[in-house]
C-alpha cells in the first residue's frame, strides 16, 4: 500500500499546502507534483463531472508525483463516491454539508474498515478488489485496514446546524481536518453573498478555536499567500490554495482584455494585468 503523505504530515505536526482540481486530466496533477511545492491535490467532485474511470487514472497520477489525493463529495451518494475514489488511489475524503453528530459518523464510516484493528473511528468498509490493493495483491490484508485507518478524513462546516452543534460533531472519533465554508454558512443564516458579514467571521472564529480544541486539523482555502497571514496567527497551518478554474478565468479576462485594448490603439499596462489577483472564493 502507498505511504500517505498528507497522513504522515498531519501525524508528524507539520504544515500541509493542497491545491483544487475541477479538471480530470491526470497530466495536469502530474504537472503540479513537478512543482514541488504541494502535499495533495483535492479534487473537488462536488461540483465536477467524473466518471469511474478518471478517478482511477487521477490515482495512477497521484503515485507518479508523490502526491496524496483527497475529493469532495456530494451530501447523497457519498458512500459510494467515497469508495470508489479511495479504491481509484485516493488518500482522503472532504465531505461537504455536514450537519448531525449522526452525520459526521456516517462519514467516518465511509472511509474507515469495518475491523478491530482500526483506530481512527468505527468503519463499514469492506473487502475491494479495486486498484489501490492490486486489484487482489493486498485485499482485506492488514495493510489494507491500515491504509483506510490513514486516510484523511475532512468534513466542512458550513450549515447553521453544523456550527450550532459543532462540539458534539468535533467530538466524533475518526475525525482529522475541518474547514469552514462561509459561501454556505452566510446563505444558511440568510446573509447570502455577505462572507465578510460579522455574524459569519465570528462562526468562522468559533469553528476554528474549537477545532484547535478538540485536538483537530482546521484547514483554510485561500486564493493567495497573504491571505494565510491572519489564520496562521490563529494557529491555522493547513492551507488549500488556488482552483484551476479561477487561475484560468483569471488569465483568460484579464489577459484577454489586455488584448482587446492593445488592438484597439489603447496602451496597456501587461505587467499591472499580470499581477491580478485569481478569483477569490472566500
């Protein structure tokens, strides 16, 4: 079974930088483990179409650049979306919409063996002859548990209920990562659009401290570095940086643009343009 270098990082105490996919192409994640900068590469299924198929050739493309891979699934369906990529080569789940204690165990789970031997939180998953044993070299081996207990398990806080009942949920076992989504958690509390509005910075406050409190991992997504600097005097070192579909609509509007002028007669400020920050999420 492959080592999984987000687990090792995490275990060890040390920071952790991922980066979002929507795009199946493998090349693309081979081509961000040539940068050495990275420890994984979400994947955001959530939102992306995939087929069973892309999620074993993005797992082939996670062993080439020594990369651990997690993926976003939806609220439905996410067991089987959670067993399917794990058995394609990925080493970690991000599931979305958590809102019960009963929530975060189903989630747990997912990715963990249905063994004794497992340590992080109870499991229901069973034997696989799928890729990521050899198809049958290593299935229901002790590796193999052991590999499941090492995925990274991440859930997002982003509903009303889920920061209502955050110290019950924080207090499942088999828990590693938290992130706070304010997009959802602003809608959910009817100020849609409003990320920076008090009541959702104080929830996002909330989640982090009491994440950092229950023993926990808070991650952060963030469109560029400087935006890392107030979390990590918060205690945050775990970042997920950029999504390549705002790095190209970025690249294509404002270049594009740039061009538009440029043959128009109009003078153009290419280094100004090139400086412009990615579409920010948060």
């Amino acid at each position: 079974m492959r080592p999984n270098r987000l687990r090792q990082r995490l275990d060890a105490g040390l920071p952790t930088l991922g980066t979002h996919v929507f795009t199946v192409w493998p090349t693309v994640i081979e081509i961000l483990g040539q940068s050495g900068h990275y420890d994984y590469v979400e994947f955001s299924g959530e939102y992306a179409p995939f087929t069973m198929h892309d999620l074993d050739n993005m797992g082939r493309a996670f062993e080439i650049a020594g990369l651990a891979g997690i993926i976003k699934v939806e609220q439905r369906d996410f067991f089987h979306q959670s067993l399917r990529a794990i058995g394609g080569g990925f080493q970690g789940v991000l599931f979305a919409d958590i809102r019960t204690v009963a929530e975060a165990e189903e989630a747990v789970a997912a990715v963990r063996a249905e063994s004794p031997a497992t340590r992080r939180g109870v499991g229901l998953v069973g034997v696989g002859l799928r890729r990521d044993v050899g198809c049958f070299r290593e299935a229901g081996s002790a590796a193999y548990v052991q590999a499941l207990d090492d995925s990274v398990i991440t859930i997002m806080v982003e509903k009303r209920q889920c920061v209502e009942n955050l110290e019950a949920i924080l207090s499942v076992p088999g828990l590693d990562m938290v992130q706070f989504g304010p997009a959802d958690y602003a809608m959910s509390v009817g100020h849609a659009g409003e990320w920076a509005h008090p009541e959702v910075k104080a929830a996002e406050k909330y989640t982090i401290e009491t994440t950092l409190k229950k023993g926990l991992h808070p991650r952060v997504e963030i469109s560029e570095p400087a935006q890392a600097v107030p979390y990590m005097e918060m205690g945050v070192k775990h970042f997920c940086i950029g999504w390549d579909v705002a790095i190209l609509n970025n690249y294509w509007r404002t270049n594009g643009e740039a061009m538009v002028g440029l043959l128009a007669g109009k003078p153009v400020e290419t280094q100004a343009a090139a400086e412009k920050p990615a579409g920010n999420y948060r």
